[in-house]
C-alpha cells in the first residue's frame, strides 16, 4: 500500500547525478583488505545547473502525458470517445510542439542516458577498488506491491492473461477486481483465480519498464561478485497474511531452505536484506522459523544461519496511511487531487470499491499502525510533537462537527482501531482479529507468553528479538521528507456513497492541507515507524535479551530537485533504493565490513522515543 503515492507522482524516471568519489582515509581491516571508508559528507550530492527551459519542458511534457493518461482512463468508461484520436499522426503532433521543447527533450534524454550509464555499478566499482568483495551470500526480501505478480489461472477467463504480470497486462475493470481481490472469508485464492508472485530477480528489480526498484542494488552488487550463486530475492504474494503464505506458497518453507543452502555452500552465514514491509514479513519469519510445529529450527538457528538483517526503510510499527485506506479508501495522493482528478478516479475506482479492494488483501492491514496510544498518543500529546505545534498528532483521526455516531469525538490511534472494527463487515472484522494483534507488552513474561502467539509475530512490541548475540541489525532509513500523521474527517453525506465518512478534504488551515496533517518520515512511513525500534525498542532487554547489536543509520532526503527519482540523495521511501550512500553501506555489510559502520542520527528520534510510554521492567 505504501508505494501507491510513490507510483502516482513518478512513473518512467530515472537517477540522473553521479555519487560523490571524495577520497577518505584508507584503514586496513583484519584480513588486510585496505577499504575507503565514505563518510556521510563526502556522500553529498552533486547538483548540475538546469535552467527554466527544463523546468518548463517537464511541466508541458508533464501535462501532455496527464492528458493522455486521463482521455485513457476515461475511455475505459465512456467518459470520452477516443475513435480520432487513432488517426492523430505522431509526426504531425511533434510538429506542432514549439522546436525549442523538442530540442530540449533531445538534450536531456540524451543528457539522462549517459548519466544512467555512467551511474550504473558506479558505486559497487568504487568498492571494488578498494578490496571489498562478495563474501556472504545475501537474500532480499521486497516491500508491498514491489513484487510482481502474475496470473497462472486456466479458466476461461484468465487464459488470456496467463503469465503475464497484474499492472502490465490492461485487464478490464472488473476482470482486474476479480483477480487481484483474494476471497473474503478464506483470505485465500477466490475460485477460479490464480495469482502467484513473479519469482527471480526479474520479480523486484522493475515495477514496469523504466521504473527501478531492487536493480540498482543488483548492479552494485554483481561487481563485487554476486550472482544468482550467492544472492536471492525471496519475492512473495503481499496480498497475503503471513500465515496464509506458508499455507498456500510454502513461503516461508522455502525461505529457511534458501537460507541453509547459502551457508553450506559458501561456508558463510547469510545477511538478509528487507524492505519496507518486506521487514514486518521478516520478523515473522524470525519467529516462525524457531516455533515447534512450524520451522522447528530451535533457539540457535538464526545464531547459526544469519549473520546481519538490513532492514531498510521498515515499517515495523505500520504506516499510519494503511488507516485511512482500509476505512474510507483515501489517503493524502487522493485528498489533494483536484476536482477533475478525482473524478476520474472515483469514475474508475470509487472509494467503496477501494476499500473493499483494500480490506480484501489481508496483507495491507499488517500495515495499521502498532503500539497504540503509548507510540502515537493521546488526545492531548504524541511524542513527535513540536514544540510550537497547535494540535497534538495524538488525535488521529478528528471531526470538525462532532455530533452523530459516525462523526463522534476526536480519535486517539487506539480509538480509531475500534472504529473501524465497529464500522465494518464481519468478515473483515474476524479477519483483522484472527491475524494480527497491535498492542504491547510490558512485561518480560508477557513477551515470553506471546512467542506461541503467531497472531503477533510480526509485532515488535509483543514480541522478541531471537536469542542470537551474534547477529548483527542495520537500520536504514531515510529522513527529512513529510509523511501523513493525522486527519480530518466528516460524515459522506454523498447520496451514492456506500461509506460513512470521509476524509475533510475542503478543510486547509494552519497545518491542515486538504484534511491531511504531514509529519515527520520518509514519505510514506512515519519517523516514529521506521526508527522506534531501532533507537530505543530493541535497545529494551525484555524486547532484545540476548544483546543482538543494532546501528541506526539515517539519510536526510535531500533530491535533486529536476530529477523524476531524487537523484542519488533522496531519503523518499522507494527511492533510497537507488541512493548512492545506501547501496555503499548494503554492499560494505554483504562484504563482511559492516563493523566499520558508525550510527548516523539526523532527526530527533532518540529525543522523541524519550517519550513513547514503553519502559524497561521495574
């Protein structure tokens, strides 16, 4: 769920500016490989000067492409008729573009092309250079919607779209629905359907042609020697609950052979690579793979199999977005559309058919945020709130007109969790309460207790780290980019709405832009998600008693601003995929230098997880 914002403001685009080669000092480490260690200052970004021409060539390029994508969801429901258009003539259509704007789209596809060409394996070369090599074999495991998914049904209705993948393969609205919907009640494949996840590299590196996720990272490390010998992406169906993807895909099976394989073929233990919600699917597993009855590994298997996890950008206590999502199929990319917009997107998908849409893939709702009002407050404090800040982010969700039973009182994050329990079907209900728990534990017996507990292992807070003091946990994460906290909801007085409420979207003042109120994060998971855990959670004996050690180590978003990605310094939270700093930390941790890593604090994370009310025993 994450991504879709990410996906609507930058389709096709590509890092355009070259990391920093700054020299640094060269320290020998202990089996004599002099490596450079990079700094966070010499990973700066380097900005090349673009003047207006660009800036207005991508607004009126930008503008041609929205037309053509709006006429085309629009013939989709007879919105427009688009029959001339099939006798438009591209060569008379570039033509009547200004000569100027075509030039400077030659310029800078040109220029784009030989930046892309330069950049890739720039970093995993500079490594290279300095002795760093493939070491221990790496396993990757992708966030929500990054995984591919295609269709491997027979019936009639599906043989046309046999292996071919879900986004790419213009599926008719409702044919689309009826695929990617998993059956309400069994959380499993409804009859006749048969998705499956992409498997291999292929399944994560691109979403759709031109728009990367996991491949800068499998450029950089092919060139210290990686290959499909030593390196793995574990893609999985995010639709799924946990549980539901060892039942149905063995995934998790699967999973512990990958691992086992790696080590005794290389003789070294495996360092695991998650992302986004990739991360919560990896923290289940370190539960699942130790249970009786389950994995049957035992207490010392992730000791003996696992070296280090980069857990990059995870969402490990939710995104607060999920919420508004599952109850009323909004967020802020939906709020802040314009009128036309959002005609056309209630016209393809309406809000009802989102929410639906949303609660039928069990996997989103891991994504409701965890540790209810003691991580995101209560109605009067949150422990991200400024200082000169007017309203609390501990109101979750507020009403401007209080007074009816679907527009009560404000709603802490814990009160807003019972609502939407109470103002949804059963099926839903049951599903969310058989699956997933969002509380925590304060007591080291009580996390003990919880171990047996699937439903809450993929809650931190509930649960342990294994007892492994010799695994190493990095914590990647970018900083710096406004990311939803909270919102402003009214009471769907639409006639044709099939919901209660939703999102306020005429309230703007003050912090309010469109009944969405920003905060701090990545863009799409707040800071307090990404970084509780890793700052002070884990750092919590009855959460981490066997002392795993844990590096935090933030990157300030800081995107060249004409680039569609953010360049090679961006914190956004897809794109730090194919951040400079990034990918040379993943590298330095598979080639066995992650001891060199030094923690990285930007924001104030340290000062606001101070203030969640989780403690140490007494």
């Amino acid at each position: 769920m994450s991504e879709f914002s990410t996906l609507r403001r930058r389709v096709l685009g590509e890092s355009s500016s070259e990391p920093s080669r700054a020299p640094s000092p060269n320290p020998t480490f202990k089996d004599g490989d002099p490596v450079t260690l990079v700094s966070t200052s010499k990973l700066q970004k380097l900005s090349r000067k673009r003047g207006k021409r660009r800036s207005w060539l991508v607004f009126g390029l930008g503008g041609l492409f929205g037309i053509v994508v709006a006429a085309f969801f629009a013939q989709q429901h007879d919105v427009l008729n688009l029959e001339g258009l099939m006798d438009i003539n591209l060569v008379s259509l570039l033509d009547a573009i200004p000569a100027g704007i075509v030039n400077d789209a030659k310029d800078i596809t040109r220029h784009e092309r030989e930046t892309v060409n330069y950049d890739s394996f720039s970093v995993g070369l500079h490594l290279q250079s300095q002795g760093v090599k493939a070491r221990h074999p790496v396993i990757m495991i992708p966030g929500v919607i990054s995984t591919g998914l295609e269709s491997w049904g027979t019936e009639e209705a599906s043989r046309q779209y046999f292996r071919k993948r879900l986004w790419g393969s213009f599926l008719d609205k409702a044919s689309w629905k009826r695929h990617i919907m998993l059956d309400k009640v069994t959380g499993m494949d409804p009859p006749g359907i048969k998705l499956r996840a992409a498997q291999g590299f292929d399944a994560a590196d691109f979403f759709i042609t031109g728009y990367w996720i996991w491949s800068k990272i499998l450029e950089n490390l092919a060139t210290l020697g990686y290959d499909p010998a030593n390196a793995f992406t574990a893609a999985y169906d995010w639709r799924l609950s946990c549980e539901k993807l060892e039942v149905r895909d063995h995934y998790f099976t699967r999973l512990k052979a990958h691992i086992e394989t790696g080590v005794h073929t290389t003789g070294e233990k495996v360092v695991l690579v998650s992302h986004s919600m990739g991360s919560q699917v990896l923290f289940y597993f370190l539960h699942w793979v130790e249970a009786e009855g389950h994995g049957g590994g035992g207490p010392k298997w992730v000791d003996t199999f696992v070296d280090s996890w980069i857990n990059i950008s995870g969402s490990m206590l939710g995104a607060l977005k999920g919420y508004p999502a599952v109850l009323s199929g909004e967020m802020k990319d939906t709020a802040q559309l314009n009128a036309f917009a959002v005609y056309g997107l209630e016209r393809f998908l309406s809000k009802h058919e989102r929410v639906e849409l949303f609660r039928a893939m069990p996997g989103a709702s891991s994504m409701l945020p965890i540790g209810g009002n003691a991580v995101w407050g209560n109605k009067t404090f949150a422990p991200d709130d400024h200082r000169n800040q007017t309203v609390s982010y501990g109101t979750f969700i507020n009403f401007r007109e209080s007074n009816s039973t679907q527009s009560p009182a404000n709603l802490t994050v814990d009160e807003s969790h019972a609502y939407l329990m109470k103002n949804s079907d059963t099926w839903y209900q049951d599903q969310v309460k058989s699956t997933y728990s969002y509380g925590v534990a304060h007591s080291k017996a009580e996390v003990e207790r919880n171990g047996n507990d699937r439903r809450k292992w993929m809650n931190p807070l509930e649960t342990r780290l294994p007892l492994a003091p010799h695994l190493k946990i990095y914590c990647f994460y970018g900083v710096g980019k406004a990311t939803e906290r909270s919102y402003w909801y009214r009471e769907d007085r639409d006639p044709t709405s099939k919901l209660n409420v939703t999102i306020d979207t005429s309230l703007t003042h003050g912090e309010i832009d469109h009944g969405v109120i920003m905060g701090e994060g990545d863009g799409t998971v707040p800071l307090l998600s990404n970084g509780y855990m890793c700052a002070k959670g884990w750092r919590i004996n009855r959460y981490n008693p066997a002392g795993v050690q844990v590096k935090v180590y933030e990157m300030p978003h800081e995107p060249d601003r004409f680039s569609p990605r953010g360049g090679p310094n961006t914190g956004d939270h897809v794109d730090i995929l194919g951040r400079a700093s990034l990918n040379d930390l993943v590298l330095r941790v598979a080639g066995g230098k992650g001891a060199y890593i030094e923690e990285n604090y930007v924001s104030n994370i340290r000062e606001y997880s101070e203030r969640v009310k989780i403690y140490e025993d007494t």
